[in-house]
C-alpha cells in the first residue's frame, strides 16, 4: 500500500485481529447546547454511535431526512455499558472474527464531564474486558491536564491508550462557518498536551467542506502532521436532520465529485508526515440517513480506486512532506 493502514499497524503491534467496540456512555457536547446552538453543521445527533448499538432506525429514509429532528427521535439506545461491550464482542466475532478488542468511547464527546465521573465511567467499562486499548474521541476544547493525567493513569493498568480529536480543518474561517466551537490554535495545544502525556494521537479530518480547496488540505495535513500519530479522514457528506442537510437542499452547498475527494484525499496524503497511521480514507454514514453523496462506492472500491490512483502519479504518503 502506499500509505501507513491501520490494520498492518495493529497486526504488526498486537499479533493478531483487533477490533473496536464503540460504546455509548451517554456523554454530550459542548457544542449542542443553546449558547453554541445546536452543535457542529454536520452533526446528526447520533453522535457517531456504533451501527450495532443503534435500533429503531427503520423509520430513516433519505428523501425525507431533512425534518432536523429525524436523527435523534427515531434511535434508541442502550445505556448499559456491560451489555454494549457483550453485544459488540458477539458482533464483532461473528462478522469479522475478531480475536481481541479495544474499547473505544465513540459518542459525542467523551471528556465532557467532571473528573470523577470520567474516572467512573472509564473503570466501569473497563471492567469489562479485557481490552488492549482505551480509546477516547473528544474535542480540543475538553482537553486538561486533569484529564489527561487520568486517561495516561491507564497505561499501568497495562492497557495500551488513544485520543481522538476532531480538528476537521485548519481554516480558522471554515472552523466558524461549521460552528466547530474552537480554533485551530486550540486544537494544537490539545494535540501538544497529549503527546506530552505519552497518549496516542488520532486527528480527525474533513476534506470537502464548503469554500476549501487544494490550499487548505495542503494546510490541514501540515497542522495534522504536528503532533499526530494517526489520522481519519472524511469526505464531506450530508446526513439528515443537519444544518448542511438545509443547505444543501437550498443549494448553497455541493460536494466534491469522487474524481475531485480522490484528488483531494491524494494531496492530503502526500503532504502528510510518511509515519502517521491512516485509520479512515472515507466516510461510512448508513445509507438510510445519507442524503449525498449517494454516488460513491464502497470503502473496498475507493480504497483500490485510490491505490491505483497514487501509483498512477508515482505518489506515497509523505512525498511533498519535505516540500511543505
């Protein structure tokens, strides 16, 4: 490959198939409530929840997702952390046969909370493994020694830990037009913190997002290859019951074309640090709540439409990292 794959970092470090288990441990966001009205512009409200710890989502179609209510009034959750980490492990042993597991707060924003009931909730699910690795995914802004000192405490529990943190771009001017809530400045002193802790740093990234060009991914994988050891990277796509999802139906928004996110996702790479670890290449929103782009293949597809491309143009990940 010709790029850093997830699965090879984690076979190479582990010996064997390791999967995630996403559980849902009832955090929230600071970005949705009424002073940051209502959260980030592509958020749905399901908060990225694990496919299977979500029921009730019969009702979704996507012609008629643009109600903004849609994706919170028709999910239902289970709320009890043992039974989550049970079904996923049954999940993930009978599609994929995994082999050991990873438990990975997933939902909204997982240091959103004071720091006893992060403790509480942290051991709890952790009582439940064993696991190799405690990830977490949360926000620049809910980041602090505090915090931080708790989740590297883990480490001599013997359990290996990540953060993920969403940056999503590093134009400061797209940050507000999405309501990210934080500026770039504020993710690279999360991201600093972090790895002053010794923790695992996985950056997430938008590519797509209106008014951005080759500039700004070209910026975003510099910002990205400061501190991080890990990145998952998104095409822009419209899920119902967002503020996009209201623009794009009054056409104040488009999205890349697959020819154009394979250019861009290109030049992210190759201006990318040639170590870090590629997580995600693409996004994976069910097809019941995606409103566009429906045109796009399969992650399977993409990932060899990709290869071929950067073979094509005698690229690596890392190749204008120099230049940069």
């Amino acid at each position: 490959m010709r790029w850093n794959t997830y699965s090879e970092y984690l076979r190479r470090k582990y010996g064997m198939r390791v999967f995630r288990i996403g559980v849902d441990a009832s955090f929230s966001c600071p970005n949705r409530t009424k002073e940051r009205k209502g959260g980030c512009a592509f958020c749905d409200g399901t908060g990225s929840v694990a496919v299977y710890q979500r029921s009730g989502e019969g009702g979704f179609h996507h012609d008629s997702a643009y109600d903004r209510g849609v994706a919170e009034s028709t999910i239902s959750y289970d709320v009890d952390l043992k039974n989550q980490i049970e079904k996923g492990k049954r999940f993930l042993k009978r599609r994929y046969g995994a082999e050991a597991y990873s438990l990975y707060f997933q939902s909204f924003t997982n240091t959103y909370g004071s720091i006893g009931y992060l403790k509480k909730v942290y051991d709890e699910a952790l009582g439940y493994g064993p696991f190799k690795e405690l990830i977490i995914s949360t926000r620049p802004d809910c980041i602090d020694d505090e915090k931080l000192s708790l989740i590297a405490g883990y480490k001599e529990k013997g359990v290996d830990v990540e953060i993920e943190l969403g940056l999503q771009s590093a134009n400061d001017d797209t940050l507000r037009y999405i309501n990210r809530g934080h500026d770039t400045a504020c993710y690279v002193e999360a991201a600093r913190k972090i790895k002053e802790w010794g923790i695992f740093l996985s950056t997430h990234v938008i590519l797509g997002l209106p008014g951005e060009g080759r500039d700004d991914y070209i910026r975003s994988a510099e910002v990205t290859s400061l501190y991080s050891d890990a990145v998952k990277i998104h095409n822009l796509n419209i899920a119902g019951g967002t503020r996009f999802a209201d623009e794009y139906a009054a056409g104040k928004i488009s999205l890349l074309s697959l020819d154009e996110y394979l250019d861009a996702i290109e030049v992210f790479l190759a201006c990318l640090r040639p170590d870090v670890i590629i997580q995600r290449l693409i996004s994976e929103t069910p097809a019941h709540r995606l409103i566009a782009p429906r045109d796009f293949p399969d992650k399977s597809k993409f990932i060899s439409l990709l290869e071929k491309k950067m073979e094509s143009d005698g690229l690596w990940e890392g190749s204008f990292y120099e230049k940069t």
